[in-house]
C-alpha cells in the first residue's frame, strides 16, 4: 500500500520528531522504533515505563436505546461469549467475537461506563466490527465509533508513579479498572490495563491534547516512547494473543486456550450459551478441541517464527503462529498450536527451521510472569 | 575494502577475503541475535547462502560473494550475535575464504561507489 492511502494518528508528526521509524500497519502509517531499536525499547518498558500510540485502536461505544447499560450488556452478550451482564460499573474485561462456526473475528476490551459500553477492538478489523455491531444490535443499540480521540498505552512499572502525577487518581486504580480522570479541563478515559504484561495504563485523550499529553508524559525521566516492534515482544513474553497470527476465524477460543475468557455464567445455567458459534465452543468445553495453542521455548538462539512446522518424528503436529527472541528471558520464544495429544507442557517436538530440525519443548506460558496490579 | 549491492564488506589478506556486513545493514537489520555460520572446509559458489542472520525483526542470508573455500568462520558470533551490532566492520566478521582468483573482487563497489548507493 503506498504510504499516501495510509491513515496517520494525532500523533503521527510527535513520532516523526522523536526518530520513529514509520512503517505501515493495518492502514495506519505507525513507528516499528525509534533511535534506540527493539531490544532496548523492550528492556525500557520492562525495567521503566514505555509510552505506545496505539490511536489506530477502535474506540467504539455501545449505548442502549433504554438508555439502560443492562440492556447494552445484553445485546452484546448476544455477539461474544462472555459474561458482560455480570461486569461492574467501573470494570474492564477482555472479550472475542466469535462466528458462526465458533471461530474468533476479533479478540477486544469491553468496560462498563455508568450509562454505556466501551469497546476497544483492533485495528485491521475496526471497519468490519463496527459493521458487525450494527449488523446485529442496531435495533437496541447505537453504536458510535469514536474519531475524536487518540489512545495512548503506559506500560511498565513506573507508569503508576509516571501517570499519577498528572492525575493523581491513576493510583487508587488496580488491574482492569476504568474510570474517569479530570487532567487540563478535559476527561480521560482511563483502564489500569494493556498488553505487555506490565502493570499500566490504557488512556483515551481528546484529539486536541493528546500531544500536550503524551509530551507531559515523555518529559519525564521514566517515559519513553516505544515502538510497535517492542510491543510485540512484550506480548509474546506475556503469552498474549496477536489477531490474525494466533487467533482468526479458523480458530476456537478453546483450541486458542482461551476458556478463562469465557466465564461460567455463559457455559451454565440460564445465561449459558446465545453467542455465535456456542454449540461448537460449548461442545469443544466439554469434549475437548482437537488442536491447542500452547508456548514453545526452542533450544538454541535460532527464533522459530511463525510458519514453522512442528514435527513428532515423521508427524506433523502443528506450527507455529508467533516468534520471536524474548530481550528479557534472554531466549527464542514461540507460541503455536499442536494436536492435542502433544499439547502437554514438557514435550518435546522439533521445529523446522531453514529444513533443518531444531528441538523445541512444549511450555507453559506467560514466557515472563505478568506484574499485573490486582 | 570492496563492497557489494548486498552490503557486505569484502577485505583482502593475501588469498583470503574476510567477509562481513556494513554498518548501514547492521543498522537496517536492528539487533541480532543469531547467527548461523558456515561449516569450516565448505566449497562455496558465488551466490550461495553462508551465513543467516536472525535480528528482532526477521531471518537475512548473507551469501558467498565469491568462489572459494571457507577457511575460517568468527565464533564469537555464536554466543554474542550483538557483536554484529556493536563492531559491524571489525569485531564481528563473518568468515574467510579462501579465493582462487582474485579478480572476481574487481566487479565490487569502492567505499565511495558504496556510500554514493545508499545515500
């Protein structure tokens, strides 16, 4: 695509005059890194705390025409298999879409405001969620996508000292609240969440101060900004799910070991089942899936990226979906699925690496354990 | 020191050329943190894959630039594949053939043809 179709976020000339190195990303124009490359960024957001534009994010409320959360709750109930009902005022929780055949469309961030829902859903697949919540909850809901606001990621453990000294509140939250902040005549929408497995923030900020914003934040001597190719080692460190590599429309939130995600209330009793695709997951809860996703550690330095085929002898049991060198385990890491049989931490498979057989052992994941404030 | 359209560096000793990548593909590539390298002994063809590269962002191959025999390979680069960030032309050198015909560094860029093809 050439970069003159690509859409760019409010702080695409900030990115431009702190190095970032800009490349595109799901129709967005958006910086890979900067001056001090992957490794270091990565380290950075581990040890300090990293700033992510991640505007290209859809922000997307869900309103009730009751003008009832409940009845918001309900209806989107309706397209994910997760327990909204049961979310509480001020609460965040993570949500799939799912298919008629029990494949994931996209995996997304539900909180529950006082009188709406906000969804925070990725970006290749923005256009065709929102088309797909109107699809199927027009009639109760409106749907409104949010333009007018950026949405910048603080990741690490100094983010709450970082954070709260712009607004003190930040602190008060722990993991998976959302609320409200008062900073500079404006609100910010705020969740104590993220996808690094860091402790941090997510925070929405009104178009004309997210750069005055994002400069307070980089100002500090904790900040850093921090580019998409460190993001996506931090998440593979944290075990978590990249769309369209780990997860899609082939896969099933349990074949992607997702069940924590889906709560019990939607497998049981009277609010069991009523999402795309339930007899299939629900099935696979109950008989097992065929395949799993699980995490690999290679031996070796050799990364094993996404496509390698995974080998049991002469069998082919799987491959991988994500690869990556881990800057703080200090070792390849991968994550992909494998018939079930071999799913079991611990074992051993080879991987297929330029023809060449390279051993790799089943583990569990996150790679790096999660700082998550609970 | 000749250069090639692939970035690496070639450095005459003698019969042997030392072979490595320059500091603007260390730089292109980000950091490295594998490296696979040759077997000692191997004939290679110009064009053939010696050497594979691993850097946070994706796999290169450096490739033979000329005929010959590897008689040397840089095994520090094993066990500290960021060598190839922090000493791009020195420290980390990939490995030395042994050339039976000079001549065939004559078709590779000088250092100012090089610099002229990436700026």
């Amino acid at each position: 695509m050439p970069m003159a179709d690509l859409s760019r976020t409010p702080l695409y000339d900030l990115h431009l005059a702190r190095g970032g190195k800009m490349v595109p990303f799901a129709g967005y124009e958006m910086p890979v890194q900067y001056a001090p490359g992957v490794m270091k960024e990565h380290l950075w957001t581990r040890e300090h705390a990293g700033l992510f534009d991640v505007s290209h994010m859809g922000q997307v409320i869900l309103r009730a025409k009751s003008g009832s959360v409940d009845d918001a709750a309900d209806a989107l109930e309706t397209l994910v298999p997760v327990s909204i009902a049961a979310l509480k005022e001020g609460r965040q929780r993570y949500a799939l879409f799912t298919n008629d055949t029990g494949g994931i469309l996209d995996d997304l961030m539900v909180a529950r405001k006082n009188d709406h829902l906000l969804l925070v859903v990725n970006a290749a697949c923005k256009t065709q969620d929102i088309a797909h919540l109107q699809a199927n909850l027009s009639d109760t809901c409106e749907i409104t996508p949010v333009t007018d606001r950026a949405l910048i990621a603080l990741q690490g453990p100094e983010a709450e000292t970082a954070l709260s000294r712009l607004v003190p509140g930040a602190a008060e939250m722990r993991f998976m609240d959302a609320t409200d902040l008062a900073w500079n005549g404006t609100t910010l929408w705020v969740t104590r969440s993220g996808y690094t497995g860091e402790d941090g923030y997510e925070i929405s900020v009104p178009e004309p101060l997210a750069v005055a914003f994002t400069e307070a934040l980089l100002a500090m001597d904790e900040v850093e900004p921090i580019g998409l190719g460190a993001r996506d080692s931090l998440r593979l460190e944290a075990g978590l799910c990249l769309y369209g590599n780990d997860i899609d429309t082939t896969t099933t939130p349990v074949e992607a070991a997702l069940e924590w995600a889906i709560q019990k209330a939607r497998r049981e009793g009277e609010r069991a089942g009523g999402f795309p695709g339930a007899d299939v997951i629900l099935g696979q809860f109950a008989n097992g899936a065929p395949r799993r996703r699980v995490g690999l550690l290679p031996e070796g330095r050799a990364p094993m990226r996404d496509g390698t085929g995974l080998f049991a002898g002469d069998r082919k049991v799987g491959h991988v979906t994500s690869g990556a060198y881990g800057p703080s385990i200090e070792r390849p890491m991968s994550m992909g699925y494998v018939d079930i049989e071999f799913a079991e931490t611990g074992t051993k498979l080879e991987g297929e690496v330029r023809g060449k057989r390279m051993p790799v052992t089943v583990a569990d994941m996150p790679f790096r354990p999660s700082t998550y404030k609970r | 020191m000749k250069y090639t359209e692939d970035h690496e560096w070639l450095r005459a000793e003698g019969d042997i050329v030392v072979v490595g990548i320059t500091e603007h593909a260390a730089e292109q590539l980000g950091d490295v943190v594998f490296v696979e390298l040759p077997e000692v002994e191997t004939q290679v063809t110009k064009g053939d894959d010696a050497v594979v590269i691993e850097s946070v962002k994706a796999a290169s191959d450096i490739v033979a630039p000329v005929d010959g025999e590897i008689v040397e390979v840089n095994d520090d680069l094993a066990d500290n594949p960021g060598l190839v960030n922090e000493d791009p032309t020195g420290k980390a050198w990939f490995f030395k053939i042994k050339v039976a015909d000079m001549s065939q560094l004559d078709e590779y860029m000088s250092e100012d043809e090089y610099q002229d093809m990436i700026s």
